[in-house]
C-alpha cells in the first residue's frame, strides 16, 4: 500500500467515523489536559514570533466594537472571581489614594461631558421624538458646564 493510497483510506474513514473520533478526542483530551496544555504552551514560547503573527492577523480581521466587547469581559470575569477579587480591590483602592486629586479634576472636567442628548433634551422639555438640531443641544451641554463649574467655585 503506498502512502497515497494509506491517505485516501484514512481520509475515508474519518468521513465515515467522524463522530466516533470526535468522541475519542474529546475523551483524550478530558484525561490528558495538563499534559496537552503543558505542551501547548512550550509550544508557543519556542515560536513566539508566528504565534504573535497569527493573532495580529486574527485581531485584524475582527470588529473592533467585539474585540472591546470581550475584554471587558475577560476583565469582568478577573475582577470578580474569587481568586483575583480581593486583590484588585486592593489595587484599586491603592490606585484612587495615589490619584486622588487627579481623579477628583477629571471627574469635575468630565461631568457633563458623558451626558447624552436624550438627558439634555429633557432639561429643555423636548420630547425624544421631536426633531432637534444638535447645535442647539451642544449649547445646552455648555451652559451645563458653566452653571455647574460656577456653582462649585
């Protein structure tokens, strides 16, 4: 049998069999998980550079919009597993002590600044569903930012 011939057969029976080695698979993979991550990952660090090269490729063809989506996830489930939480407390705490008159300056700078148009509407008593040019709706957002500056100072 020449290897030609040994490929077509393998070929064949995994079209025939594909969920019996789907099932095989995913049993081995159940009982030797350490090893093939263990292996997986040595893997990566011999080859850092094509590995880095394959997920540029990969990122650049995914919508940006998701890619935010997902690390704000990954970032959600680290903060609020049990093992990490205390410690980005922590860090979070030593963070706003390190910042905290820079923080208190942005926090002033930026208040009216995430107001949305529907908010701003309402102040002027206009219904969402009227049409309203949205220079008349930046005035509004800056005369908010000066009352409330001035009421501060």
């Amino acid at each position: 049998m020449t290897q030609e011939q040994k490929r077509e057969y393998a070929s064949k029976y995994r079209e025939a069999n594909r969920d019996k080695i789907r099932e095989y698979a995913c049993n081995y993979y159940r009982a030797n998980r350490e090893k093939i991550c263990a292996r997986t990952r040595e893997i990566e660090r011999e080859n850092k550079d094509r590995f880095k090269a394959r997920k540029k490729e990969w990122m650049e063809k995914q919508d940006p919009e998701r890619i935010k989506a997902l690390n704000r996830e990954k970032a959600r489930r680290y903060r609020t597993s049990p093992t990490n939480h205390d410690t980005c407390l922590a860090r979070c705490r030593e963070y706003k002590k390190r910042h905290k008159d820079a923080l208190r300056e942005r926090r002033r700078e930026n208040e009216i600044l995430p107001a949305n148009d529907n908010y701003i509407r309402n102040l002027l008593r206009i219904k969402k569903r009227d049409n309203v040019p949205q220079a008349l709706i930046q005035a509004k957002r800056e005369h908010l930012r000066l009352t409330r500056k001035l009421k501060s100072k």
